[in-house]
C-alpha cells in the first residue's frame, strides 16, 4: 500500500526553522519526483518544491522559498525532508507532500500545519 506521512510541522517564531519529513511506504521514493506543496487558508495548493529521482537529482524551488528552504532525500530512510530556514508568517500553511509516479498519476500525504506567528 502507498503511503506518505508527513511530519515536522508546528509553531514557529518569524526567522526561525523547521524540518519537514515525508516517510514513504509501498514503494521505494527514489525512483520517483517528490514534491512539497502548501496551502494556506483561502488559497490555492501551490507548488513549494520538488526533487527529481535519484538518476537525475535535479531541484526546483519557488521563488518565495528560494535560498530559504532545501530539498533533500535519505534514500536509506525512504524520506524526502523540506529544511525551511528563515521563515516568515506568509509560510503558514498546511503543507504536502506528494509523489509523481506519471504524469496522471501521485500520492498526497495528508498535510502538516507550519504555523509562523510572534
């Protein structure tokens, strides 16, 4: 059975950090694009961050993110982590992660709450 379950989440001062953690289950991640979305309330789901698979290893990053936040895979631990650094209140949001296995086809994780306030 596929599954993703995100972790990390939580309360966090403006400037501060948090590491998310999507485990996966049923399949091997590597093989596959693993992306980071977030939605925050009244808002679309947007697009945070991606991974390619390990035989390519390329990233992409939003420019609202870019040079605060990283992409990274522990094959061994089947885990793709988001390190967000720096982070703002406009980064509160349920975020998710999700793997492309085709273009119609991913899994979603169920969501983690950043919440940045003071």
């Amino acid at each position: 059975q596929v599954q993703l379950v995100e972790s990390g989440g939580g309360l966090v001062q403006p400037g501060g950090s948090l590491r998310l953690s999507c485990a996966a289950s049923g399949f091997t991640l590597d093989y596959y694009t693993i992306g980071w979305f977030r939605q925050a309330p009244g808002k679309e789901r947007e697009g945070v961050s991606c991974i390619s698979s390990s035989s390519d290893g390329s990233t992409y990053y939003a420019d609202s993110v870019k040079g605060r936040f990283t992409i990274s895979r522990d094959n061994a631990k089947n885990t793709v982590y988001l390190q967000m650094n720096s982070l703002k209140p406009e980064d509160t949001a349920v975020y998710y992660c999700h793997a492309r296995f085709t273009s119609t086809l991913g899994y979603w994780g169920q969501g983690t709450q950043v919440t940045v306030s003071s």
